[in-house]
C-alpha cells in the first residue's frame, strides 16, 4: 500500500491516470485475490521503477493461463532490463498457478512494446476487436 501513488503515477504514464485513493482501493482487491498478483520493480537507488498485474482465470476454451492485465516501466527507466525481469516473475508466478500459458493484450498502437514481448518470447496469434459495456 505503501507504493499506492507511485503505482498510479505509472498507471498514468500507461495511459490510465487515476488517483491514491482509487489505487488503494484497486492494490487492496489484486492483493486479496488468490488468482491474481501485482510485482514491483526498484532501481538500485531504491525507488519504483514499474509494476506488472497479471491474473489467471479457469477457461473452458483452452488450458489454464495467466494474463498480463498491465505491465509498466517508468519512461525514463526503459530499456534497462526490467520490464523482462517483472516479466519474468510474473510467469515463474502463472507457473506456481498450474497456468500452461500466458497471453497479453496491447494496444494496436504500442509498437515499442510488441518488440518487447515478440524479444520476450511471446507470438502475435490474433488481431481482434475489444468491446466493453459499463455496469
């Protein structure tokens, strides 16, 4: 909870600004979720540099996998290894939740980062529309 606003600062940099009170109330429910987790990168001086939420969800259609639901590294800490390294985690994390796969979703836009996943060994395998309807 600690790193409440600093983890919204970077949601922000993603393109998804929100505040402290919003994010302690999103950290507290990620946090108590057994199917879900959120890792924290630090630079040596100590501070944090990104953060990765990855989530898994028994599916019918295919085997058990994980999903990064967001993954960010500060702009001026890019390129430093540590996107792969909170990548890292989170699969050896999917793995220690019987997960045979993971997927990710990224923006058409973000090209930078389809560089990062395809170098990571992830596989473009769909191109699809992403619909959403308020509750």
């Amino acid at each position: 909870m600690s790193d409440a606003v600093r983890i919204a600062e970077l949601s922000g940099q993603l393109g998804y600004p929100t505040g402290e009170k919003q994010m302690k109330m999103r950290l507290t429910d990620v946090i108590r979720d057994k199917d879900a987790t959120c890792i924290v990168a630090e630079s040596r001086e100590g501070g944090l540099i990104g953060w990765i939420h990855v989530s898994t969800t028994p599916l019918l259609e295919v085997e058990r996998r994980a999903e990064v639901n967001g993954l960010v590294v500060d702009d001026n800490a890019r390129s430093g290894g540590a996107g792969a390294m909170l990548l890292a985690a989170a699969e050896k994390w999917a793995r220690g939740k019987r997960c045979k796969g993971m997927s990710v979703r990224s923006n058409v836009l973000r090209e930078r980062a389809h560089g990062f996943y395809l170098r990571n060994g992830y596989e473009h395998y769909k191109t699809q529309k992403a619909f959403r309807k308020g509750l």
